[in-house]
C-alpha cells in the first residue's frame, strides 16, 4: 500500500507540473509578443541570429550532457530506490506523464530562458548600469557619506561605518562608466574557471556582449526554477542551463530544444526502467 500511495503521489506531482508549465507557456507567449513588440520598436536592440538548427551531428556532441544526467539518477535511485513506485500499471501511466512534462519542458524552457527572457534580462541590466552609475554612483556615495557624518554624531559608530563603505562602494561603481557590465564581466571570470574554460566561446566569443549577459542572468532564473530540487539541483540546473546556453550559441535554439527534450526524456525512460526491474 505504501509504495501505490507513493506512485498516486507522483502522478498527483506531474499532473501538478503539467498545470504550471501550462502557465509558464501562457507567460512565455505573452513574453513572446513583447519581445516582438520590441524588435519593431527597436530593431538593432536585442538581435538573436540563434533560430536555426544544427543538425543531429550537433546533439550526438552532447553526449557528456547525457552521461552525467544519467549517472546522477542512478546515483540518486541507488540512495532512494526504496522509496520509489512499483506497480506496472501506474509506472506506465506514469511514464506517459513524464514524457510529456518532459518534451514540454525541453520547448518551452529552452523558448524562454535562451530567447524571450533574455531580451528582459538585457532591459533590466541596462536600467541597473543606468541607477548605479548616473543615478546612484556619485550622488550615492555623497549622499551616503553625508549620512555616514550624522550617523557619527549621534553616536551609530556602527551603522556609520556600514554607510561609509556603501560610499566607497558607490564611488568605486562611479568610476565605471558601465558599472553593471563590469560587475559581470568579473562573473564572466568565475564562469570561465568553473566551466574549466569551455564556455570561452560563448563568454568571449564575437557575440552581441549584453545579449550575453542577458542570458546569462536568465539561466540564473532557470537555475533557481529548480529550487525545488534541493542544492544539487540548483548546481545542476546551473551547469545544465550553460551547456545548454553553448548549445543555443554555438549551434541554435533549436539544438538547444533538442538537447534539453532529449536529456529529461532519458531521465523519465531510466526512471521507468528502474521500476520494472526492482
């Protein structure tokens, strides 16, 4: 009885990830729409030449991806296998679920994080390198390190020192012209030595430079889309969601929608496997 209630549980589970990516297609078309409205306003803003496919020589190159997808569940069913559904028939309905979820998940993810989200990210940095350099740089750090004096005065030793670094730091931001783009340009830094160099193409290469940071703020939100899977999942996600990102870059979005279908449709087929054969 425990395992069926387990089974009913993850059927409930995918019933309910079917419902919301219903309204993440939903805002993803309306995002869609923006982003078109956009472009007829502003052609030369967010140019995206990456609506192409590469071919399926393009996908077979990932097949690292698909190795590690499949020794982490494995590793992951190994810890929890007991916990898992074992009755035929709801494993197959199961597994009907699951592949659907899946290839929506690999389209619509792949639509919004490595296209139409993307076109956002890059607004919303532009207005952040605005704030921080001509509305929050100088004026900031004057405005704060008058604060910092009458914060002394008063005897808040403590906060005024907090508000006299936040004045350094705004001053620092000022000498910037591009404050914000700087700021990832260092995180360009770490990605270059956690990915062991091999996203350079993609973080360097002769691409649009804010329609890469863009994206790279956008599989930030692709990453923290899977906080439910716990901090391996958010490790994972984030690591996922730059191969994938190289894949759209490299050899097209729709290479990209390939890839990510293709990678959770193994995770279903060997999560089905594994249930047949406890």
């Amino acid at each position: 009885m425990a395992y069926a209630i387990s089974a009913n549980n993850s059927l409930h589970f995918e019933k309910a990830i079917l419902l919301s990516q219903m309204v993440s297609i939903a805002i993803l078309a309306v995002a869609a729409a923006g982003v078109g409205v956009i472009h007829l306003l502003f052609p030369n803003f967010f140019t995206y030449p990456y609506f192409y496919w590469g071919g399926f020589g393009a996908v077979a190159r990932f097949w690292p991806l698909f190795a590690w997808g499949a020794g982490l569940n494995l590793l992951v069913w190994y810890f929890n296998s007991d916990h898992w559904p074992i009755r035929a028939d709801q494993n197959r309905e199961l597994l009907k679920w699951e592949l659907l979820t899946s290839t929506l998940a690999g389209i619509w993810e792949e639509l919004g994080y490595r296209w139409a989200f993307i076109c956002y990210a890059m607004i919303g940095l532009m207005v952040m390198n605005w704030l921080f350099s001509a509305g929050f740089g100088w004026p900031g750090a004057v405005a704060l390190c008058i604060a910092s004096a009458a914060l002394w005065y008063n005897k808040e030793k403590g906060l005024a020192l907090g508000a006299l670094l936040l004045a350094i730091l705004a001053a620092l931001f000022a000498l910037y012209a591009n404050p914000v783009y700087w700021f990832y340009q260092m995180l360009f830094y770490i990605a270059h030595f956690t990915t062991l160099t091999l996203m350079d193409p993609v973080l360097y290469g002769d691409h649009q430079q804010l329609c890469i940071y863009g994206a790279f703020v956008a599989n930030l939100w692709f990453r923290d889309g899977h906080k439910y899977q716990g901090p391996l999942g958010l490790v994972n996600a984030w690591y996922a969601g730059m191969v994938l990102l190289y894949a759209t870059i490299m050899y097209g979005l729709f290479t990209a929608i390939a890839v990510h279908a293709l990678y959770d449709i193994l995770i279903s087929v060997m999560r089905f496997m594994q249930q047949k054969t406890r």
